[in-house]
C-alpha cells in the first residue's frame, strides 16, 4: 500500500502542525495593547525538534508500530487473495484453451473470477479506509497529548511561542532556544500506553532480544 511508504513523512508534518504557539503571559482585555517594539523585546521563544520528538517519543514509537504492522498484514492479505485470483485466471485460460468447458460452464467460471476481482478491489478499499482512520486516531491523541503537555509545561516556563523545527523549515535558531528533550522527557514521563499500544511495544522488545 502506496500510503505507508509516505507514512513517516506524514507524521512528522502532523507532528510539527500541532505544535502550538504557547501565551506566555495573560494579558489584560482592558489595557491598550503596547507598541510592537516593547512586544517584540517581551517575547520569549522556543522550539522544538520534530525528528527528535517523533524518534523518541514512546507513543510516537508505539503507535508507528502499530500503523505499520497493520500495513503490513493488510499487504500480506492482499497479496494471497491477488495470487489466487491469478491462479484461478491462468487455469481459467488453459482450460479454455483445451476446451474443458462448455459454455454455460466457462461463463459461469467467468462470472465467479469477476466476483473474486470485485471483491478483492471492496477489501483493498476497506483496509485502505481503516488504516487511514487509524492514522486519524493517532493524529487526534497526538494533538491532543501534546496540546495538554505544552498547556501544563508553559505555566512555569512563560513561553510566548512554542516553535517546530522539522528538516530546514527554520534556517537559524539559537541552540539555547532547544526545548527538546525537556519536551521529549515531559511527554514520556505522562505518557500512558493502552492495552493496544503497551502489547506492540511488548512484541517490539521480543523482537530486540531475537
């Protein structure tokens, strides 16, 4: 399936998206706002570093996991049910050729491999729709753990904006700006994995032990 291929890209663009710019300071409705050149010396700014949050955040690590083992066994599905339909055609076609069939047999033959073609087309679409659905999911919780987490970590830090920094989006920043890791270590501290989640990372640890 052509989409996971591009899977990572597109969750490190989801990654940066949700990243949100944080209000530093509560502002009075009542007061006349300030000129742009005292607002600009009150700004305190920071970014982060998408690659970094994607390669070790535990849920970003657990639910890619996921994403991918179920692209994978959608392939792998696909697959045998293409393989046997190409074999029902090929052996369709000898016996054609060596007249094994009467007509009304050969037309009935027919009309089961469109069925079978049909149907794999329906079930390509349907897993196609449930893994997109899944990524939906993924994106939400997502932007949801990292809206809650940059809300709580700004209370004490006072950020006026919160940055992503993903690939050459941000041609120069000061590395004392990096809030990273302490992002990084926040969102893993809170983080939680499901029943779901916490069974991939599992699987994915036997794995490292093989």
């Amino acid at each position: 399936m052509k989409k996971m291929n591009m899977l990572r890209n597109g969750l490190l663009a989801t990654a940066a998206a949700l990243l949100m710019a944080c209000n530093g300071e509560k502002k009075d409705a009542a007061a006349p706002a300030a000129a742009n050149t005292t607002a600009s010396k009150d700004l305190k700014i920071a970014y982060v570093e998408i690659d970094s949050l994607m390669s070790q955040y535990q849920f970003c690590k657990d639910y890619t996991l996921l994403l991918t083992k179920k692209s994978e066994n959608a392939r792998a599905t696909l697959n045998s049910k293409a393989k046997a339909l190409d074999a029902d055609a090929q052996d369709f076609q000898r016996k054609i050729q060596n007249n094994a069939y009467t007509q009304e047999r050969a037309q009935q033959e027919n009309n089961r491999l469109v069925k079978m073609q049909q149907d794999l087309q329906a079930l390509q679409e349907r897993l196609a729709a449930e893994l997109d659905q899944e990524t939906l999911k993924y994106n939400n919780a997502l932007r949801d753990s990292l809206t809650n987490f940059l809300k709580s970590y700004n209370e004490s830090k006072g950020y006026s904006m919160v940055l992503s920094k993903a690939g050459d989006n941000m041609l120069l920043a000061d590395p004392s700006l990096d809030i990273t890791n302490e992002v990084i270590a926040g969102l893993n501290k809170r983080y939680k994995p499901t029943k779901e989640l916490a069974g991939e990372n599992t699987e994915a640890a036997k794995e490292e032990k093989k």
